[in-house]
C-alpha cells in the first residue's frame, strides 16, 4: 500500500502545511482558480509537496499532466508532447522536477513554447533554481518558495493515515515517526508504510530499526526539539562547553541528523564569534562537508570537536549587526548613489595598491556607520590595522 500516492491531495483544501499558497484568497490558489497562472517554479526541500501542488493545479484548471524529469528528459519527448496540443484547444501542463538540472538546450526549445504559451510549464526544485535558469526564462515566470512541513501539518497528514486505514500507533511511535520526518511528508508516509508490513501495531521500536536516525530537522521527543536546539546554541554563545555538549549528546541520540546540527554550527560561526576568530567558519564549514560525506556514529567526534572550539572562542556578533544595520537602511529607502569614481571604467578611480595598499578616496554618497569593531580577540587587531592605515595618510 503506498501510503504518499493514496494520500496525495486532490484540492487546495487537502494540501497540508502550505497555506501561504493552498488557502483561500492566496495569490496561487487565486491565479489557479481564475485558470490565470502562468510558468512557475517551486522550491523548497525533499517531502513538501511540490510535485502534489503541480498536480492539484492541473486538476483545478483541468489541464492534462505530465510528469518529467530534467535528469532523464529527452528533447524529443518534449517535442512529441508539444506537437500532440499543438492545434487542440487545451493546453498541457508540463511538471520538470529538478528543473535546475535543465540543460541550455532544454531550455532553448522550453522558451517558445513558454513564450507562445503554448503548454503550462511548472518546474520544481530542492534548490533556487532561478540561478540556473536563463534570464529569457525567468522573466516569463513566476517563483514560488514551498516550505518544509511543520509538525502541526504532519501530525493531521498521519491522522489522516490513521484514520482511512484503520491504523494502530502507540503514542511514542506517533512522535518519533513525525519529529525524525523533518517536515518530509513522503519520508513520513514511506516510513509508516513500511511499519504496517511489519506488525499491525506500530510501536517506537519498530521505527526506529527502520530508522535509527532523523532524516533533517527531528528529536524523538517531539515539542523540545525546539528547545533542545536554542539550548545547545546559546550554552556555545555563553561559553559553556559542558553544556554544549550535554544538548549535543541530547540532540544525537534523539535522532537529530547531523547535517542539521552541522548547519546551525555554521551559522553561529558568523552570527556569534565572527571575526573575533574567523577561523571558526572555516572550521565549521568543514564540520558539515566532513558529517554529511561520514554520517554517524563517526560524526559525533566531529559535533563534539567543533562545538568545544566555538565555546571556546572569543565571541562578537559586529558582522551580524553590520548586515542587519545595512539591510535595515536600504530597506528604509536610504538607496545612494555610487559615487563616479568607484563607478565602472571611471579614471578618477584611484588603485590602493599603487599607493602602497591604501589611498583616501570617496566610496559612499556621503558618510555612513553600519560596521562596529569590538575590542575582543582578532577583531582587536583588525580594528587596531583599518585605524593605523587611515590615519598614515
């Protein structure tokens, strides 16, 4: 019993954990009612529905659908389908799954039939796929972000399960089964599936020997999964290594992945010690490439070993504020001109480096402060090289 194509909604309604696009009045649902959407692109991670909304737009504008994938598409496909609606009155709808993999020439022979509107071209993603489509292609389309599902969303898809098939789960087997999903609707469903052909009773036992770990985002102990994750992050913001790694421990033997705990490693890296000791992002950074390619039970020394390092950091969080000053600013309408000089090919440019590394010369409009040196670790010394180079000259 496939338990993700018997559950796969057939209306907005049924969609779960996407309201943004499925409720009533959003633009999506709005577009697709009035048979008024045109080429789309969905994004967001494996489980969350992107194949399942395409499918339930071709229902609500009664367009045939066809289903394809850029890793295995052929051109002369694509053709055969065009050519069949080239003179009918209806139009298809045409899903590409991993549309970032599309080729130039794929594209090329999508742009007419996109520009002639010819079939409904919806493409879909785990990545942006914007950065690899051509500029002809995206401006003839529309972007759509689909979100991981939230727990909420997961719990009514199982009830739903639960409920069509007459199905039996002990109440902790419920919890590991949707907070080890990480918001992967299909992992869910393909995991409970396989249960039912074990036992008719479902128990956390039997999950578990199916999946001893979290695919994403989860914790066998739904609702402080949350809570577990600030912990660790900010026990490492205060410094406290035994703490760290006490909720690092937690985390792991809930079932947390470790790309996940590797992620949030990374960004704290920049948010919390930043320049107070660069090295931290690189550490990290290679924390994640190191975990993802190991997998566990190897990848906890490499938790361990980056969670004791950024305890053990001098901590600034200048470059968080900086950004979020800045982006605050030009979000506030404060959008300066480029001065002539740093402009393209302008000769009054003067070159630091024929001035022996540094020259005084107007780089903003008029003079702004976003940037904050914190007198801490080597954020010290870079404060104390950008104040001796300014006031040499």
């Amino acid at each position: 019993m496939d338990f993700a194509s018997l559950l796969r909604p057939k209306t907005f309604d049924e969609i779960v954990g996407q309201e943004h696009l499925s409720s009533l009045g959003t633009p999506l649902r709005t577009l697709c009612e009035k048979g008024a959407l045109g080429h789309s692109f969905f994004y967001g991670p494996a489980g969350c529905g992107k194949t399942s909304i395409s499918r339930v737009i071709a229902n609500v504008m009664d367009l045939p659908f066809y289903e394809l994938n850029a890793t295995s598409l052929k051109l002369e496909e694509l053709r055969k389908i065009f050519a069949q609606y080239k003179n009918a009155l209806q139009k298809p709808l045409i899903f590409i799954d991993e549309v970032h993999r599309l080729s130039k020439n794929q594209q090329e022979v999508l742009l007419p039939i996109m520009e002639r509107n010819e079939a409904l071209i919806i493409g879909a993603s785990t990545e942006n796929p914007f950065y690899s489509l051509t500029s002809a292609i995206r401006s003839r389309s529309m972007l759509f972000e689909i979100k991981a599902i939230n727990n909420e969303a997961l719990t009514k898809l199982l009830q739903r399960a639960i409920e069509k098939y007459d199905l039996e789960l002990v109440d902790d087997a419920k919890e590991y089964l949707i907070a080890s999903s990480g918001g992967d609707a299909r992992a869910m469903l393909k995991l409970l599936e396989f249960a039912t052909n074990i036992s008719n009773v479902i128990t956390l036992d039997t999950l578990r020997s199916l999946r001893p770990n979290a695919l994403q985002a989860g914790s066998s102990e739904a609702g402080v999964h949350y809570d577990l994750a600030s912990a660790l992050i900010k026990s490492i913001r205060g410094s406290d290594a035994d703490a760290a790694i006490y909720y690092l421990a937690r985390l792991i033997d809930g079932g947390e992945s470790a790309d996940f705990i590797a992620r949030r490693l990374v960004i704290l890296a920049s948010e919390d010690v930043g320049n107070a000791n660069p090295q931290a992002l690189t550490l990290t950074t290679s924390c994640l490439t190191s975990v993802s390619k190991i997998g566990y039970p190897e990848a906890r020394i490499i938790l361990a070993q980056a969670v004791i390092y950024l305890c053990a950091s001098p901590k600034s969080n200048s470059a968080y504020k900086a950004i979020n000053e800045a982006l605050n600013s030009v979000q506030n309408g404060n959008i300066m001109n480029i001065p002539k000089n740093i402009q393209q090919n302008n000769a009054n440019y003067l070159y630091p480096h024929d001035f022996g590394g540094y020259v005084p010369q107007q780089y903003l409009e008029y003079p702004q402060q976003f940037v904050e040196f914190k007198e801490i670790g080597y954020e010290k010394k870079m404060k104390e090289w950008l104040e001796a180079i300014t006031k040499s000259v």
